[in-house]
C-alpha cells in the first residue's frame, strides 16, 4: 500500500460526537443493557484490554478486511471492518461517527501501519481497546506469523492452530496446481509490484525484477522491458495503468484485500486463478 497521500478526517467534530456515542453505547459499568450485544460481554467484564479465555472471544474492530481477515484466521468471531471494500485506497478513507462507536466498544483495534488514522479513531472514540499493528503482507510465513501474534493476544490459539493446518494444505495445492500449468514446463519470466511478489511466491516463480509503489520511471521501464518478461504482476489497489507497454508482457491483476467475508484463502485462489490465465491457461 502507499504510504503517501493520507487525508486525516476532521478528527475534533468526529471527537466531540465519538464522546456522545460513548456515552451513549457505554452507559454505566453496570448497565448491561447495552445495544452491541456483540461487545456487552467484554465491556461487562471489564477486560477490555485483556486476552478472552476459552469460552468468550474478545470484540475485534479492524480497519479493512484485510486485518479483519488475519483476525479471523486467529480465531476471532467478531470483527468489524470500518473500511468498505470498495474503498482500495484505505488511508483516503474519512471514518464515521458509527466507526467511532464501534471502536469504542472494541477489545482490540487493529490497524497497519501506513494507515495512521488508525490512532486517531481510537483517541476520538475514547477507547480503552488495545491498538495491535499488524504486518500486512500475504507471503506465507509472514501470515502464519501475524496469525500467532493475533490468536496469543486473543486467546484462541487452538482456532488459529486449525486454520493453519487447513491454509498449509490449500496452500500447497494451489502452488502445484499453478507450477503445473507453467508454458512448456519452464517459470516464465515475470516482474511484480513490490506488493505482489507473494503472488509469485504462490507460482513458484522467482521475480526477474519489480517496481513500484511509484509509476515505472523510464529508466527502469528500459530495464525491466530487457528482461523480456511474460507476466507483469501488477498490485490491483495501487495500479498505474499498463506497467511494461509493447513489452509484450501479459499484465496480471492481483488483489490482496480479502471480501466481506473474510476469507484470506479467497484471495490465493484467486492469484493462482489470475495467474494461470496470464499464462494462457484456463
């Protein structure tokens, strides 16, 4: 993701009306009339900072569906997702008054770290959640790796130990599916965004280079279009338009953002779906 071009939404009216929806959705400890049934357990227990134990699992809100989809493969049930999918650039998002009262009913609040209104949500709402950075990167072992983190700050490392069963498994098929449609047998020479060379990963294919997150100077353009590439793995949120023009190079849409529904596997499937079509497969 860019790390430039941020807009900061106008964070003292959002705090002036975050502090009403506290009030509002909080109410006295011992109320438990609380409209977020979702939330009114963890608020009750007054563990809002605490890992849940096996039988209550914490209020998670994350920033976009792709934190919300490293939460769930840690074993987390309630997740909120302040980000709308269709908004590709996260940082240009200007949150809501109804973010802010999620957030302040939250457990954790999970957010990356080129998205820094992530702090601000938290402070407006008034939020006493635990704010968890998470290294969003879809390369196997750092998943694995930020699942971990997640399910022992969660609790539920029993879940997120059984979705890593299931993600080594699909993970494993796809990549020799994808190795198996290779043109003639042989890797095919590919260049990739900066962010997409997990997608490669996926392939089995080692990058001949890679560019980006800027628009392909002439330089490099001169560069990688010497490489004779057959693929240009280019990152579908941050895209330039075609990257390597009468190269000849087929260029390939990869996207990292999981759906609504959470499923950090959809998106793998679809990288090798995109891949092998790229490559003149079906």
């Amino acid at each position: 993701m860019a790390r430039t071009g941020v807009r900061i939404p106008s964070l003292l009216a959002l705090s002036a009306l975050g502090l009403t929806l506290v009030t509002g959705c909080g109410g006295d400890k011992n109320d438990t009339s609380s409209p977020s049934s979702s939330a009114s357990a963890s608020a009750s227990a007054g563990a809002s900072s605490a890992p849940a134990d096996a039988e209550q699992k914490p209020a998670v809100v994350v920033t976009t569906t792709w934190e919300g989809a490293f939460a769930k493969a840690a074993g987390a049930d309630d997740v909120k997702v302040i980000v709308p999918q269709s908004v590709h650039h996260a940082p240009d998002y200007d949150p809501k008054p109804s973010d802010l009262a999620a957030v302040a009913q939250a457990d954790f609040v999970l957010y990356a770290p080129f998205e820094p209104y992530a702090a601000k949500i938290k402070e407006a709402a008034g939020s006493k959640a635990k704010l968890v950075e998470v290294n969003l990167d879809n390369d196997p072992d750092k998943v694995k790796a930020e699942v971990d983190k997640l399910a022992a700050l969660f609790g539920t490392t029993d879940a997120a130990t059984k979705w890593k069963t299931g993600f080594d498994s699909e993970y494993g098929k796809l990549n020799k599916d994808v190795q198996a449609a290779w043109p003639g047998g042989k890797s095919p020479v590919t260049v990739t965004q900066v962010f997409t060379g997990w997608a490669a990963k996926l392939a089995g294919i080692t990058p001949a280079g890679t560019y980006g997150p800027e628009a392909v100077t002439p330089a490099q353009l001169a560069e990688l279009s010497g490489k004779k590439p057959a693929l240009v793995l280019d990152n579908a949120h941050m895209s330039t338009g075609t990257v390597l023009p009468d190269s000849g190079a087929r260029q390939v849409q990869i996207v990292n953002y999981p759906g609504d529904d959470l499923d950090l596997l959809a998106v793998y499937r679809n990288a090798a779906t995109e891949i092998k079509k790229g490559m003149g497969g079906s």
